[in-house]
C-alpha cells in the first residue's frame, strides 16, 4: 500500500467533513509511482473540490467534482510545494507554497490555467505557508524564512497587490525556529 495515496485519501475527509456528514462520502486513491502528498484543499461553488501540494520534488494541484473524478491536474512547479491555496473573490484560486527556496505565489483559473507565477525571496530559505485576500484585494500571507545561526527561522508576514508584486514584508521571531502557518486579514485591511 501506498502511504502518501493512503494519505491523500484520509485528508479528503479532514478536509471536507461535510461530504461525509452529507451521506455524500466516497473514496478514491489518486497519485503515482512518486510520493504525493495533499497539503491544502478547498470546496469550489458547485461542490469541486481543489488540492494542492506535492508530487516528488513538484508542486501538485488538481481538481475534482463532487464525485471525486479527476477534472484537471497540473504541475505548476517542478522543484516547489503547494501549502494553503484560496478562492480569490474573482473565484480564481491563488496557491502559495515555495519554488526552490524562494516564496512561490501562482494565480489559476478555474480551469486550471495560470495567470499568473511569482516567485520571490532574498536568497534565504523561504517558504509560504498561509494565504488570504486583503480588503483591497491584493494578498496577505505568511511563512518563514531562515536567518543566520543554525536551526534558526523568522517568522514572514508579506503583503502584495492583487497582480502578485510585492508591497511589502516583515520578519518577526527569535531565537530558534519561528514558523507562520496562517494568516487571515481583517475587514478593517489589518
């Protein structure tokens, strides 16, 4: 048996309850030879559903309808992960995860066409582990980036327009590893 299949399998469930609680459960095994492994999921407006993470070293996200049957699957990153990904309010979906060592933000559309890829960094290790629409309808997200001494990270808090290009960021932490798992704006823009 598979381990990462059987993975990809139970997070269905943690990350759609509802279809359970609903009678409407069901249980498919998707993936390869490779290790694959679901990071981050959301339910589209008619009941599709949206994966992202990793297959191997690639950045994996693929779409499902209600029935769990595979309606497209892409690699968006050939040596990247895919860690939360949102409905964007043009019902688009932004996926940010991390490309090498560098932050990884891409835009795809519904039909899994993308609009847009950034990827961006200062040369540390970097990754983005949590993202949400800002009030103004750019993108706030966060993550963690290495910084000098051994086993030591910064938390990351980034703030970008709604074309993916950079307006801001932060580090906060201290010694040791300090890691930004999630992030949600506020309506007042904070």
């Amino acid at each position: 048996m598979n381990f990462s299949k059987t993975l990809l399998q139970l997070l269905f469930f943690a990350f759609f309850p509802c279809l359970a609680a609903q009678g409407q459960g069901w249980e498919r095994t998707f993936g390869g030879p490779e290790p694959d492994l679901a990071r981050a999921g959301t339910e589209t407006t008619n009941g599709d559903l949206i994966i992202t993470g990793q297959r191997g070293d690639a950045l994996l996200t693929f779409r499902t309808n209600i029935r769990g049957e595979i309606l497209w699957e892409e690699i968006y990153s050939p040596k990247g992960v895919g860690n939360d990904l949102i409905t964007t309010s043009a019902g688009d979906f932004l996926i940010a995860g991390r490309e090498g060592e560098d932050y990884l933000l891409c835009l795809v559309d519904p039909a899994g066409v993308v609009l847009w890829q950034k990827v961006f960094g200062t040369g540390a290790e970097e990754i983005l582990n949590g993202v949400d629409q800002a009030a103004d309808g750019g993108y706030i997200l966060t993550g963690s980036i290495a910084t000098a001494g051994p086993d030591s990270r910064d938390i990351s808090l980034i703030k970008t327009d709604r074309e993916g290009q950079l307006e801001w960021e932060r580090q906060f932490g201290g010694e040791g590893e300090d890691w930004g798992q999630q992030v949600r704006s506020t309506p007042d823009g904070g």
